[in-house]
C-alpha cells in the first residue's frame, strides 16, 4: 500500500494532495496513509482486503470515504478524526450489529451511509433504527427514510461546484474575446470612414473642374483655324490687284 501511495501522489507533496485512489492496493491494514495529507478530500480503499482499520489516519477536511467490499467488522471510531465527511460507504463488509455502527453518531455532516450487503441491514427495524440514532442522515443505502431512492447526482454538491467554476472561467474568457470583437468592428468603421472621405475628394475634384476652361480651349482652337484661314486668301486678293 505504501508504493501505492507514493505512486497516487505523483510527486506532489501531502498538503497538495486533495483525491487518492488506493482501490485494490492490497494490505489488511492502513499502512503508509499518514495525518500529513491535511487537504485530502477524497479517499478510495475499495476492495483492499481490510480486515480493521487500525492505523487510519485524522484527516480533516475528508469528506468522502470508500470502503467497499472490504473484510471490516469495527473499530469505526477510527473516523473521528475526520469530522467533516459527508459520505461513507461500508457496503460488503462485515459490520453485524447496530452497536458497532454507533460510533458514526459523532459525525454530525454524515448525510450519505451505504451499508448494503452487511449483516446489520438484517436487523429487525434496521432503517428506523439507524435514522434515529442518526438524526443528520439524508440517505441509507440509496435511500431516504421515506423509501425515496436518491438522485443520481445526489451528494455531488463539489462536483456542480466544479462546473460553476469551469462556466465562469469560460464566462471570463468570453468577456476577454469581447474587446478583441470591438477592436474588429473598430477596424470596419475606419475602413468605411476611409471609402466615404475618399468619396468625398473625388466629388470634390469634379466641382473644381469647370467647363467653361473646355470651351475657353475650343475657342482658341477656333481662332486658330481662322488665322489659317485669313493666310489661304491673302494671296487671291494679291492675284485680283494684279488684274
């Protein structure tokens, strides 16, 4: 189990450590999983082989706890250690009777218990019993005291948390793109501004041009033909004096 740990960790140090996954790290005892783990949350010893839970750390801020399919048959004071989990799964293990399941009393945030296929759920009046020895508890065994089977995202509170997280980081990137749009349409506006000023030189061009210097150039060129002119009869009179 100690390899499994340190191989869980993936070189972070403990107080980083939040989520471990120990499933099927074979020991018949807690070993290697020590107190230092401050900010664990989330801890899984699913099908182990865990005949007591000697050596269980105190984990503090532990709010989910699997421990399924296990060969446990008390000592569950060994979470008092752990005053803030929520959810507990015992299922398949070998917890007999009410009294060894006493101890959770003092986990006043427990609010999801799963003790399926334990002999306990065999007890005459079992499910009232435990909701009145656990006044906190919302679910047993997949359901509530009224028979009302949870939710399939019951309990995942952290996990909506996450999402919210996720959507506002999105959200934030959203109002980032925002001025990279504005800065776009920015860029429309001076082009357009550009094509209209442009509009407005060229038709400023065409009132200074004025058509009478066209004319001007035509009477001028008139003038032109008729000084040739006059020069072609000069010699006619000349030849009529002669006469």
């Amino acid at each position: 189990m100690e390899k499994r740990i340190e191989l869980e960790k993936r070189g972070r140090k403990p107080e980083k450590v939040v989520d471990l996954n120990l499933d099927n790290a074979r020991s018949t005892s807690i070993v290697g999983l020590t107190s230092d783990l401050v900010n664990l949350r989330t801890l899984s010893l699913n099908s182990v082989g865990l005949t007591s839970l000697k050596g269980f750390p105190k984990l503090p801020k532990l709010e989910r706890l699997e421990l399924s399919d296990n060969r446990i048959s008390g000592g569950l004071q060994a979470f008092h250690g752990s005053p803030l989990l929520t959810h507990l799964n015992l299922s398949n293990n070998r917890i007999e009777d009410l009294e060894t399941v006493k101890p959770l009393a003092e986990l006043k945030q427990l609010r999801i218990l799963d003790l399926f296929n334990c002999g306990v759920t065999s007890v005459e009046g079992y499910r009232e019993k435990m909701f009145a020895m656990l006044p906190n508890l919302k679910y047993l065994d997949g359901y509530d005291m009224h028979e009302n089977e949870a939710s399939s995202d019951e309990g995942e509170e952290d996990d909506d948390d996450d999402e919210a997280d996720e959507e506002e980081e999105v959200g934030d990137e959203d109002e980032e793109d925002e001025p990279e749009g504005a800065d776009e349409e920015d860029e429309e506006e001076d082009v357009g501004l550009e094509y209209l000023e442009k509009e407005d030189i060229d038709e400023d061009d065409e009132a200074d041009y004025e058509p009478g210097d066209k004319e001007g150039s035509s009477a001028a060129a008139g003038d032109d033909d008729d000084d040739e002119e006059g020069s072609s009869d000069q010699p006619a009179k000349k030849k009529k004096k002669s006469e």
